[in-house]
C-alpha cells in the first residue's frame, strides 16, 4: 500500500481496492497501534485515531483534497501514486 504522507506521527496511505470491502474512495491512516480507513469525504468506514490526531488527518484532507482524489484516479488506473506534502 503506497505510502502518501507523513506527519506528526500520522503515516496516511491508499491504494486501490478491486471488489475490496470499502466501495468508496477512501484512504488508511495510523498513528501508533491505531488504524483508521476514511472516505475521501471524511466519513470513517472503520477503526480510529485519537482524537487530535483524528483532527490533523481531516485538516489535512481538506488542505489536499484535489490530490487525492487525482491519487485514487491513478491508483484505479494501475497507475502509481504521488507523495502530498505533510501537514506542516
């Protein structure tokens, strides 16, 4: 699962899911032993993060939106994903 980003202690990845659980463009995020897999609209379809940390994932969301959208494009394309910056 290609790595985007990584920012205070939070690694955020994606990748493509062919007839995988989630129907939905989403991304996996971990912080610790925590998980979380959220929508692209930021509706969490599984596990959790701490709350602030839950709080910087969603900011940074926002900030990127347009890249990860064109991530997950590619990524269904076969195609590879590019690295977004972190949230700074």
């Amino acid at each position: 699962m290609p790595t985007l980003s990584m920012f205070y202690g939070i690694i955020v990845r994606m990748f493509a899911e062919k007839n995988g659980q989630h129907h939905t463009p989403h991304l996996h995020a971990a912080y610790g032993g925590d998980e979380v897999v959220v929508s692209l609209d930021g509706e969490v379809l599984e596990g959790e993060l701490p709350k602030g940390k839950m709080q910087l994932l969603y900011a940074w969301m926002e900030i990127h939106r347009d890249e990860l959208e064109a991530n997950w494009k590619l990524l269904c394309d076969g195609e590879p994903a590019f690295k977004i910056e972190p949230l700074k």
